[in-house]
C-alpha cells in the first residue's frame, strides 16, 4: 500500500472525487463500500478506499497527508461495487462544455471526454499533428471491438446519434432564446428525426418476411 504524499495527475483527481461522489449518492459508508468489494474478490480496507478518495484535492490545497492512487484493478472493482461503469469514475461528472483535463496538457470539454470514452471521437493531442479526420479514422478503427465499429458504421446509428446531439442542443436553449435559434433548432431536429425513419425502414426491409400466421 502506498501512503504519504504522492503526485496525483487530473485523472487520479477525478477518479477519487468520483468514488467520493458515487459512494455518497449510494448512501454507502467505507465500511459498506469495503465489505461491497470483499463479496467481488477485491480487498480494499476502508481506511484503503478513504485514502484513494482524499486523492481528489488540487495541487496546492490543503487536505490529509496519506493519500493512495487506485490503480486499474481497483478502478474496475469499485465500479462494479458502486454499479456504475468505468467510464463514470475515470470522466468528469457532466458531460458539458466546461472544460477538464484528461492529461496534464490536454483539455477538453466535458462532452468530448465522454464521447472519446465511449468511443464515438477522437481527441487531439496536439494542434501540430496529423489531420484530424486521419486522426479520426485511426481511432475509430480500434477504439471499440469489431462488431462495435460495424454497429456505430450503419447508416440508421449515425442517424440516431445526429437526432441525439440534437435533442441535447434543444433541452439547452433557454426560454429567453431569439426565435431564430429556436427555428433552427427545431428544424434539424424534424430533418433528422425524417432522416432516422427512412433509414429504419431501410434496415427493416432488409429482414426476412416473418413466417406465415405470425
């Protein structure tokens, strides 16, 4: 076990705020927590996890000296202690267009860290490399498992994605909005929601008939 002060990097940061979080919003005390990840085959004291959670606090403030980095194990095991998936410990809590840092020198918005976790975008690492959409393609060929990739490459996913990130656009717009923006809005939403239901079709087409007497 790691004790004493130790450099946490941005990550480390989130993950212990994160486990923090969860395990609050859980109602979970360290001791239930700890007993949670015995019953998993993951042996983490209380006072184990308590440390991993003091992690959270920024370079410079003030806070308790002993202090433990989960590492991928521990991660993996605390999710499924806390029911949540990985990706909600390791990314920031909103997935908005705040900035975070996933690496001491790359920053990000909120919602472009969780769609490079959830494996939709690539996130550029440096503003001199290649082009972006050869970065792009590099990632999505193997960001996620082959039959993943060929999933999210159908036509109708696109589409339902297109209508998603719409819908998100629309639940932001303040009700003092100028009625241009609202339009707009609601115009993408209506072309893509037609968009989404030819597709469908397509895809429904292409089934074989169901037997006969169904």
């Amino acid at each position: 076990m790691t004790t004493g002060r130790i450099e946490m990097g941005p990550t480390a940061r989130t993950v212990a705020a994160n486990v923090r979080r969860v395990r609050e919003a859980r109602g979970m005390s360290l001791r239930a927590l700890s007993q949670e990840l015995q019953t998993i085959g993951r042996t983490l004291s209380a006072d184990a996890i308590n440390k991993i959670e003091n992690g959270r606090l920024e370079e410079g403030e003030v806070g308790p000296k002993q202090v433990r980095r989960a590492d991928v194990d521990d991660l993996v095991a605390l999710a499924l202690a806390l029911n949540v998936s990985p990706l909600t410990l390791l990314l920031p809590p909103k997935a908005s267009d705040e900035p975070v840092h996933l690496a001491d020198a790359v920053a990000v918005t909120g919602g472009t860290a969780w769609s490079w976790g959830e494996g939709l975008r690539a996130v550029p690492v440096d503003d001199t490399e290649e082009d972006p959409a050869i970065r792009q393609e590099a990632y999505e060929a193997l960001a996620l498992p082959p039959d993943r990739r060929r999933f999210e490459k159908l036509r109708a996913v696109q589409s339902a994605r297109r209508l998603s990130e719409t819908i998100e656009e629309l639940t932001k717009i303040s009700p003092q909005a100028d009625n241009s923006t609202t339009v707009a809005a609601r115009t993408r939403a209506a072309r893509h929601h037609q968009q989404l239901g030819h597709e469908l079709d397509e895809l429904l087409e292409q089934l074989p008939p169901a037997p006969s007497g169904e």
